[in-house]
C-alpha cells in the first residue's frame, strides 16, 4: 500500500469506512427486528422474537443473590411446633379455602417469618407474619397470592411485599427464592 498514490489509498479506504457502517446500520435493523421495549402495568419488559423476559427483573434477582446476606435468616425445619405454629396462624386466616393450606417453605430472622404456601383451591400465597406482637399475626396487606407470569417470581413478590410492610426485615425479603413454579 506504501506504493500506491494518494489516490488510490483514498479511493481503498472509502469502501472501509463504508462497509462499517454498512455494518452497523445492518446490526442495528436486526437487533430492532428482534427486541424492542414493552410498557406493561407493573413495568417494562424486553420482547425477544415476541417472547416477555423480564431483563429488570432478572437484573434485580442476580443483584440480591450477589449482595445478600442470609447469615441471620433460617428455614423452619418441616412439622417443628414453630411451623406447625405459622401453618394453623394461616388455616385460620381465612376459612373454609385457607384451611388446605399446605407449606412449601419457611424462614424467620428476629420476629418474623415468611411463609410460601399452596391450598387445594387457591393460588399459592406468601404471607409474612409478625411475630412482635402476641399472638403473632399475619400482616394482612403484605400477602401475595396470584401468579408474577411474565415477571421474575423472586424480585416481583419482594418488591410486592416490602412495599406493603416497610417494616419487614430486608434480609428475609432477600432470602425468599419461590419453590413453586407456577407463582
């Protein structure tokens, strides 16, 4: 190239700079032909080839699971009298339908528990109890019930809660991983 006139670098350059932003400009048509940006009631999600993924979500997930800290949260052991304590608490929340309520998990930290549930003729539920008071006492706004389809189970039901009940323990909150698949 060292031989070549000014020119003719010129006119070999040219197509260079061309083809990189023939490049770009391709790159750009099939990153916007495949995602885009979805406003949804509860936030945004990312449209991959149509399919919802909750990018902010999965975002948030991996961000608590790196900065979390579990050190003062436990699970409660299965038919301990501690659990057998917070399952009754629910049974009796709302008769006759909460009364098939059947744990999938539990954890505590201080006074309070958070309690992962499923019924025969209800939606799975997580429930947080405070256990400041006597009796304990179910926090009546801070439960989740329903399915989080198309959000992340984990982030969504967190922020659900802490929003109703400020005062819960963050730690427990950040602990909570959903078993069931459908919540």
């Amino acid at each position: 190239m060292a031989n070549l006139s000014a020119e003719a670098r010129h006119t070999i350059a040219m197509p260079q700079r061309i083809s990189i932003y023939v490049l770009l400009l391709v790159t750009l048509g099939v990153f916007l032909n495949h995602f885009s940006v979805e406003h949804k009631e509860n936030g945004y999600l990312l449209m991959v080839d149509g399919r919802e993924v909750d990018a902010i979500g999965i975002a948030q997930d991996n961000w608590v699971k790196l900065t979390r800290n579990c050190s003062r949260v436990r699970s409660v052991d299965a038919q301990t009298p501690e659990l057998l304590t917070l399952l009754q608490l629910i049974r009796d929340y709302s008769p006759p339908a909460s009364e098939t309520a059947h744990v999938i998990q539990a954890a505590t930290t201080g006074n309070w528990a958070l309690v992962e549930v499923k019924f025969k003729d209800l939606l799975p539920a997580v429930v947080l109890i405070d256990q400041t008071v006597q009796p304990p006492q179910i926090v009546p706004n801070a439960i989740w019930s329903g399915e989080t389809h198309p959000w992340r189970p984990a982030p969504f039901v967190r922020q659900y809660i802490s929003s109703k009940a400020p005062q819960a323990p963050s730690d427990l909150l950040d602990c909570f991983e959903p078993q069931l698949k459908n919540l």
